[in-house]
C-alpha cells in the first residue's frame, strides 16, 4: 500500500473549512474538495496504489445528509484501520460567531430551509448531525478568535510536509506600460523617471541585460532607487511571510519593457537572492 498521507477536513458551515483546503494547498497538498462519500473508495485507492507522487493529500467533506454521514463514516474507520497515515479534521466556531460570519458574508446557511427563519436553527441543527463526526476527530480547530493566517500557521504547525525556513517566492515582472499593467501585480514600481536608454542611439536597440544599459540606468538614478526599494521589501517581505502568504509578484514598469525595469529587476533580483529568498524574473515585454 502506497504511504500517502491523508487529510480529512469537515466542520461546521462558516467555521473555516475552504480557508483550510487553501492553506493546506499552499503547503503543497494535493486537494480536492467536497468529493462525494461514495466516490473516497475509488480515489483513496487510486492514490494510495497508483499515484506515488501524490504524497500529501486533502479532502474536504462537506456532509450534512444523514445518508452520506453515514456513508463517510463507515469509509473511514475501514480505511484508518488500513492506512497508518489518516487524520480528520474538524473546524467548529461559537453561534455567535458563526452568526456574524453568515450576516457579513450574506450567504445563506445550507440547513436554512425558510427565508427569514433564524440562522441559529440551522446552525445548531448542523452542529447536532455533525457530532458524530466531531467525536471521531483527530483534531478540532476552534476558528471563533482566529484569523485566516492565524488558521494556517496552525496548519503548517500540525500537516507542514516538513520544510525547513520560509517558502515565499518572490516574482519579478518587468513590463512595459504601453501595453498595460500586468493583472497579477501584488505591487507595481513605476521606473519612468529614470533616463531612457532608448533615446541612447548606440543602447536603443539593446535591452536591460545588457551591461552598458545596465551600467547607464543605474548610474543615473536607479542605484538610489534600488537602495529604497531593497529597504522596503526587507521590511514588507516578513509582514506577508508572517501573514502566510507563500508568494509575491512585484511588477516593474517603464516606457516600453525592455531597458529601465529589465535592468532594475535583475539588480533587484541579485541583491534579494543574497538575502536567501527565492526569485523568478519575467521578462514580459522585453521581445516587443
């Protein structure tokens, strides 16, 4: 039998489970949520005899029909009793809370069977049927005081595969504004002020990786700039990490993408390399 290790996570509507399935996927599960009772024998054996790279695994179980409880249940105590590697998680937080949440979100609570009817009663109803499942946890993550990345530091506490210090990648994406700002941008550096290479009869036709571009961009005001913006990415950078976030794109733009922000991202990328983070740089206009 294949030694994957496998995650089941439930609980009550609003207590958390979605935030759970995407920490768990941020810390390289493979996830798959609200899959039906009856199709976990089919896919536990799919994964435990046929797919060795799938080492880590999560399954959200959304259950709330007494049928399908029932089902999940019995699956799961033949597959524990199987499988060494099996734990069920259970995310519950207060009523009151739990009200706050579905008045904020204004989603209705899937047990509220009549408009108007007090959220409480469908809350409480599912937190009846669903004791069978809480008595059977491994695990219960009170949500009520917690906050998202509060929740995933616990999970990384409890299911981290493991890594040894923090996994944010920085991305660095120069671009040209002329042919628009990049939609996945965390944050954008505008680089304009620089001197243009481009205006440089004997650098026009080259790009920022050059080193006579390179050597004019920052000799000319983009060693100063850089300095800065090293200071506050040395500052901001833990802030996300302590936040739980495992990645960050920073665009930086200039005219047209291929000589002021090429050559201040790869300046960019070589000190923060040093500082221990890992990089990718994307070019994305440096063709056109």
């Amino acid at each position: 039998m294949g030694k994957a290790y496998f995650l089941f996570v439930s609980g009550l509507s609003g207590a958390g489970k979605s935030h759970a399935i995407h920490a768990l996927e941020d810390l390289g599960y493979f996830c798959v949520d609200n899959l039906p009772p009856p199709l976990l024998p089919t896919f536990s054996d799919l994964v435990t005899h046929h797919v060795p790279e799938m080492t880590h695994v999560a399954v959200g179980i959304d259950i709330r029909e007494r049928g399908f409880l029932d089902l999940f249940l019995k699956f799961f105590e033949d597959f524990k009793s199987r499988h060494p590697n099996v734990e069920l998680i259970f995310l519950e937080a207060d009523d009151n809370e739990l009200i706050r949440r579905f008045s904020e979100t204004r989603r209705p609570h899937p047990l509220l069977r009549n408009e108007g009817a007090p959220v409480v009663e469908a809350i409480r109803e599912e937190r009846e049927k669903l004791e069978p499942l809480r008595t059977r946890a491994d695990r219960i993550i009170g949500t009520s005081d917690l906050r998202v990345s509060e929740l995933k530091s616990i999970l990384k506490k409890y299911y981290g595969k493991g890594e040894t210090g923090e996994t944010l990648k920085l991305f660095l994406m120069s671009f040209g504004f002329k042919y628009g700002i990049p939609i996945d941008c965390d944050l954008v550096l505008d680089v304009r002020f620089l001197p243009n290479p481009n205006y440089v009869p004997e650098l026009k036709s080259l790009t920022g990786l050059e080193v006579n571009v390179r050597e004019m961009v920052l000799s000319q005001g983009g060693t100063p700039f850089i300095d800065r913006t090293e200071e506050y990415l040395s500052y901001l950078l833990p802030q996300y990490i302590e936040e739980g976030r495992t990645f960050l794109t920073l665009g930086i733009g200039c005219t047209g993408g291929r000589h002021r922000s090429v050559a201040i991202a790869e300046s960019l990328k070589e000190r923060f390399e040093n500082k221990g983070y890992a990089i990718r740089v994307i070019h994305r206009d440096i063709e056109k």
